[in-house]
C-alpha cells in the first residue's frame, strides 16, 4: 500500500508549551473578538514528513465521516464490487438530492441477490426527509414519506450490506461465508466490521485507539491526527493513480470524478474538491481531512466541534505550505467561508466582522516549503 510503512517523522511544533491545542482563529465582529476557536492541525509534506504540528497531534480523537472512504475500501475488500459513483456515494456525507438518492438506490439494487434482495428497509437508518431544500419539496409537495436514503450516511450502509451479501452468495465456497448476516452488519464483531476495522489501521499505520457508535449507528473509530494524514496522503496521491494500491486509487479517483455525491453542490467539501481536485472529507465535531494528489495532506480538529474555521485553517495551512498561492487561498476561501454580515443596505448584506486565522502559527524559521500542486503527479 503506498505510504503505509512510510516511518513517522519527528514533530515540528510552534507552540513551545507543548499544549493539547491552541487558538487556531477568532471571529471578529466590528474589530472586537466574539468567538475563539481552539484546536489541533497537522501537515504532512509528500515525502510523509511532519511539516507542520499544532497541538497534540498523537492524542486519539474520533475520525466520524471522515473515516468514510477507509471504510468504502473495507467494504470493497470484503467483496463488494462498487464503481464509479458507487464509490463516491458510499464515501459521502450526502443531503439527499435526488442524483445521491438514485446513487443509493442503485447501490442496493446492484447488491441484491436472489436470496437477498436489498431494498432501503435493509437500511439500519431513521427514514428521514433530505436536507437539500429542492428535493425536501418535491417530496412533500408529492406526498412522498421520508425514506433512508435521504439519511447523509445511506451510501456507506448500502455499501456495507453489498459487501455482506457479496459474501453470503459465496455459500460453500467460502469458509465462514455464513456469519456475514444482514440483521446486524454494524455489530463491531460482525466479519465485515473487523475487516473495516483492520483497513482503517493499515491505512493510519497505526492501531485503532477506541471504537464508539457514529451517529449513523455504524462503528467510529479513533485515530491520532498523525495517523489520519498518513491515511489521507494515501489516498491523495492514489488519485488516477495506477500504481497506487487498487481500492485505494477506485475510491479516491471515484470521489474527485463525483464530487458531487460526497456532500452536494456548493457546500465545502464538494468546492474545495473539484477546486483542488483533491480528497476532501468533513466530519462530525470539527474534522475536517485532506488528501492531494502529490501526497501532502493536512488534518484539522477543532476541540469545540465547531466547522466555522475548520476549512479556513487548513486552506491557510496548505497555503504555509507552499501548495496554494496567497490569490489561490483567498478565492477558495471566498467560496467556502461565509462573511460574518450585520444588517442590509441597498438589498445587499453589510460585512462587519470577519473570520481570522492565526497564520502566525504557521511560520517556522525551518518550515521547507512543499512541491506546489502544479508538480503533483500526472494522471497514469
């Protein structure tokens, strides 16, 4: 597996106090201080070097949606044979338009079997109404009930149930075929959760530090910040990427060519993935991952759970880095940062505040700038 035995390189920190976190970025609002946002960030470089260290980045935390595409590729080890937006869709924290819901659907229906035919009531998911306001209309203005395949994880568990009866068609073929049941394929002691268990720490280089119950239900598993940007350059530079390991290359090339599934469009990490045309995965509680395709990768995790300044931050990170210009951060920032406003005049919202990073933090007098994304590598 590409990077997967790359050796942890030692800590560069600016914060000599050694603390958990540190202020990461304020929101001013009329030049006075209304928010402060903590928090712990790695960069690593493409050689998998630590180029940048805020906080404790070897305490565990849990890498909730983030984890999605480690446990996409332990679905397709355990057998299912997802493709394309497939991929993407089981990779994603989707709010239920109408393309990701038929992507769900198609899922399940691809799954199916003779003796198990998968349908959304297979789903382990509260039926709900989706997110997406267009889609949330049409269905009431329909009369349509809430289904799971509105729910943002409906993707990950189609693709946990088409791994389980990939499986179960395998009968006698297959020792222990038997045990990967429908019923209870989110039990951490289910075969196909052990597999996604055994991925996520091959890909983190590192083993799992507690396993918890994501909101979906499904397992969540708790990785050191070191550990998800190890994972994360993996998958960066598996990007159309033939010599990458396989799964890693179909699901990190399924998400950058669906961007679209993984969140929706003109929300964060579906812009800052066609943008970058990079791994870009939110989480619940202020995490945020990214991936590019020469193998940099920078993990973001606000201690207050909070995403207001997650994607500033890391953007400003990328850009201390040496893999986004001064111009190229600020009109990303532009797209996904909302301006803090107060009142209207003339129709138009008034800017009175805004959101500071403090990039301070980010200069190292032995900081290596990073290659720029010009030289990442060229699709195979």
């Amino acid at each position: 597996m590409t990077n997967s035995t790359t050796p942890q390189a030692t800590t560069h920190t600016t914060n000599p106090s050694s603390a958990f976190d540190v202020e990461l970025a304020q929101l001013t609002r009329n030049n006075f201080v209304e928010a402060r946002h903590r928090g712990r960030l790695i960069l690593l470089n493409p050689d998998g070097d630590v180029q940048l260290a805020l906080g404790d980045i070897h305490e565990p935390f849990y890498l909730r949606s983030a984890a999605k595409p480690l446990q996409a590729i332990g679905s397709m080890k355990a057998g299912a044979p997802l493709r394309g937006s497939q991929v993407a869709i089981a990779c994603g924290s989707h709010r239920g338009t109408f393309e990701q819901m038929r992507a769900v659907q198609d899922v399940l229906t691809q799954g199916s079997t003779e003796t198990n035919p998968l349908t959304p009531a297979n789903l382990a998911l509260k039926p709900s109404y989706p997110s997406d306001s267009q889609a949330y209309k049409a269905m009431i203005q329909a009369n349509l009930a809430r289904t799971p395949l509105a729910h943002p994880c409906s993707g990950k568990h189609a693709a946990f149930l088409w791994a389980c009866t990939a499986k179960l068609e395998r009968g006698e073929l297959e020792a222990g075929s038997q045990n990967w049941t429908l019923h209870n394929y989110l039990d951490p002691a289910h075969p196909l959760q052990q597999v996604i268990t055994e991925e996520i720490e091959a890909f983190t280089g590192e083993p799992v530090a507690a396993i918890g119950v994501d909101g979906c239900g499904a397992p969540v598993h708790a990785v050191s910040l070191a550990g998800a940007a190890r994972a994360y350059s993996t998958l960066g530079s598996a990007i159309r990427n033939l010599g990458a390991d396989a799964r890693a290359s179909t699901v990190a090339t399924a998400m950058v060519d669906y961007p679209e599934l993984i969140q929706a469009p003109g929300s964060p990490d579906t812009v800052l993935s066609e943008e970058l045309d990079a791994i870009v995965k939110g989480g619940a509680e202020g995490v945020l991952c990214i991936g590019l395709r020469s193998g940099a990768s920078v993990v973001v995790k606000m201690s207050d759970g909070s995403h207001r300044a997650m994607y500033a931050v890391a953007l400003r990170a990328l850009q201390a880095g040496g893999y986004l210009s001064a111009e190229e951060c600020e009109r990303l920032l532009a797209l996904v940062i909302r301006p803090v406003t107060g009142g209207y005049v003339d129709g138009k919202p008034v800017v009175v505040g805004e959101l500071r990073v403090h990039e301070e933090l980010f200069t190292r007098e032995d900081s290596t700038p990073g290659a720029p994304e010009e030289n990442a590598q060229e699709e195979d």
